[in-house]
C-alpha cells in the first residue's frame, strides 16, 4: 500500500504541485502592496488631516495592537513563539532600539513631508541595507545592482532638489527612518533564529520590550498630554482611522504581510523586511 502512495505520489505533475506555492506568493505579495498603500495614507490623513499631533502615541497604539494580537493568536495556538526568558534581551539587542526608532521617525517623517516626497526619500533605505548587509553580513552585491540602485538614488536627489516645500525637519526624520529600517533589516537577518524566537517572537518581545520607555517618552515631551487634549476624539471617522492605522500598522495588517510574503518566498531564509521585492516597496 505505501509503495502504491509513492508510486501515485511520484506521477504527480511537479508544475502541478508548484502552483498553489506561486499563487500563495502572488496573495502575499497584493496583500503586502495594499497594507503598505493603505497605511501611509491613513497615517497622512491621521497626522496631516485631521493634524493629529502625537506620532508617538499612534506608535504606541500600533505596539500595543502587535502585543495583544500576538499574544492572543499565541494562546489560541494559531501562531507560536517562545514563552519569556532572562536570555530573549541578549538575543534581542539592539533590535529593539532599532524597533522603535524605525516607529517613531516613520510617523514623524510622514507627518512633515508631502506624500510624494516621502516616498521619494524612502527610497534612499536600499543602499543602506546594501552597505550594511555588506559591512554586517559580509555579502557581495554584483555591478548591476549597484548601478540599479545608484540609478534610483540619482532620480531621488534630483526629485528632492526640485522640492518647492522643503522641510528640513521633515527630511532629518526621513533620513533617519532610512536608517532605522536599514538597521533593522539586516540586524533582523543576522539574530533571526527560526528554531529560536522565529518571526512572531522577534515583532513581539520588540513590542513589549519598548512600549513602557516609549510612553515614558510620550509623558515625559508632552506628546501623551497633546493626544488626551487633541479635540477630534468624539469623531467617529477619526477613531476608526486612528484604529485601522493601528491594525495595518502592525500585527493586523502591514507587518504580518511582509512576514507572510517573506516565509512564502523562502522559508528557509531569516525574515526581514528588506527581502521582500523592491518593487513593492513603492
């Protein structure tokens, strides 16, 4: 009877078994590019519309969405990772730091500069992961990569030279958002243990391990009090996007796609932001 199920198994057309697997990456990759559409112009509309003052009280939101769905998914037994030990700080470090950082310049950022610009500007994250992938990882990039991305960071300078709205502010913030995710990427790939924390550990422990200094943060510059006097509170259309944002922000939306996506494309390789195509970045 085995033999028969090999056998029955072996004449199987592999094109066949194959294309559930490239219709799960095609799913992953729409639903990576609609979060990402989606919540940079919900975020915009949050903290430009309705001039929502407090970017890092919405970054706060958006970590304890990831933490509340991360854990209840864990008890539920739809996703796992490993229960807290003294060792998850070490294995950790400096993702955090690099977590939050990555949080609160990306708010700031998309708070000060036009939509375009900011897309624009983002670009720049990918020679960054490339010089850090090659300084961190010690991985060699071939000369048409590097032309490739040379020519996209040419188009962002000249894009940015014609800025009739320059924002100084706005582009520090931006610049540093790049970094952050560059960082984040490539330190991600370096600590990612699948058999370890895995994915959903890595999101989680962030989370928890930043969202107590970021709201001392929040306290401490007067960002906490401008959200609990911000005057658009009785809005109804204004909560449901603040929520959404907090949902696509994180676990419930833009987070958990690229890690989908990523898992799809190459589950043997660690899960980081940057190894989803470049293309769907934009």
């Amino acid at each position: 009877m085995t033999a028969g199920r090999q056998a029955e198994g072996a004449d199987l057309d592999p094109a066949s078994t194959r294309l559930p697997s490239r219709l799960a990456k095609l799913l992953s990759a729409l639903f990576y590019g609609t979060c990402s559409f989606l919540i940079v112009l919900v975020n915009k509309a949050l903290l430009t519309t309705y001039r929502f003052p407090s970017p890092i009280f919405l970054g706060i939101g958006q970590m304890a969405v990831t933490i509340m769905i991360l854990y209840v998914s864990k008890l539920n037994k739809l996703i796992h990772f490993p229960d807290f030990d003294k060792k998850i700080p070490v294995k950790l470090f400096p993702l955090p730091l690099l977590y939050v950082g990555n949080h609160i310049s990306g708010l700031s950022s998309t708070s000060k500069l036009s939509l375009p610009m900011f897309t624009v500007l983002r670009k720049f994250t990918i020679p960054l992961t490339l010089l850090l992938e090659t300084i961190i990882l010690g991985k060699q990039y071939s000369l048409s990569i590097i032309v490739s991305v040379s020519t996209i960071v040419l188009g962002a300078f000249i894009a940015a030279g014609s800025d009739l709205a320059f924002n100084l502010e706005g582009y520090i913030f931006v610049f540093l958002n790049d970094i952050f995710t560059a960082a984040n990427g490539v330190y991600t790939k370096q600590k990612m243990d699948p058999k370890e924390l895995g994915k959903y550990g890595v999101l989680f422990y962030n989370a928890c391990f930043m969202i107590i200094p970021t709201l001392i943060i929040s306290v401490s510059t007067g960002d906490l009090q401008q959200a609990t006097e911000f005057n658009e509170w009785k809005n109804v259309l204004f909560i449901i996007q603040f929520l959404l944002s907090c949902f696509l922000g994180m676990a419930g939306g833009l987070r958990y796609s690229f890690l989908t996506l990523s898992g799809q494309l190459n589950p043997k390789q660690p899960v980081d932001e940057e190894n989803i195509p470049q293309a769907l970045k934009s």
